[in-house]
C-alpha cells in the first residue's frame, strides 16, 4: 500500500494507549481483520474509520492531524500512481 509509515505510527498510538488491536477496533466500530491489515500495512484505513480509531484511542488533537496527513499524503500518491498506470495501459493498447 506505500503506507508503511501510516501502519507504524498507527502501531505506536495503539501500543502507547491502554487498548489492544481488538478493544481499539471494537471501539472504532470496525473489523478486528480490518485493523490488523491496516497494521500490516495492507490496506489504507478510509478517512471516517481512521477518525474512529483516533476517537477510540483517545487521541490528542496533534497525533489526530499527523495521522491524517500522513494518510492523506499516502492516499494522494496511491490515487497519483493509479492515473499513471491508467495512462500507460491505455498508452501501449
């Protein structure tokens, strides 16, 4: 996913808090499995459940903006690398 940095500080807020992976997920109202992927690194939280793991884990108002920049810088660059592939498979049809 090219998130490598979102899924480590996402990691370090989770194990600073009082809160496993599965009290956190429970408390952001999503998939135990959805967490873990995002830890992983193999999915990029949407912006609403990253909001609701930030509320989860009782995040101050600076770790809820880091977080959020870093996921949007890395959804951005997603999106970005999305069009240029787009481009060269119609490119080379």
């Amino acid at each position: 996913m090219g998130g490598m940095e979102f899924s480590v500080k996402l990691r370090e807020m989770i194990d600073k808090s009082a809160y496993s992976v599965v009290l956190t997920a429970r408390g952001a109202g999503i998939g135990q499995s959805t967490l873990y992927e995002a830890l992983r690194d193999e999915y990029l939280l949407s912006e609403d459940k990253t909001i609701s793991v930030l509320e989860a884990l009782g995040a101050s108002v600076k770790e809820r903006k880091d977080l959020l920049r870093l996921r949007k810088k890395i959804f951005t660059s997603n999106l970005a690398n999305r069009s240029t592939l787009t481009v060269l498979v119609f490119k080379f049809e």
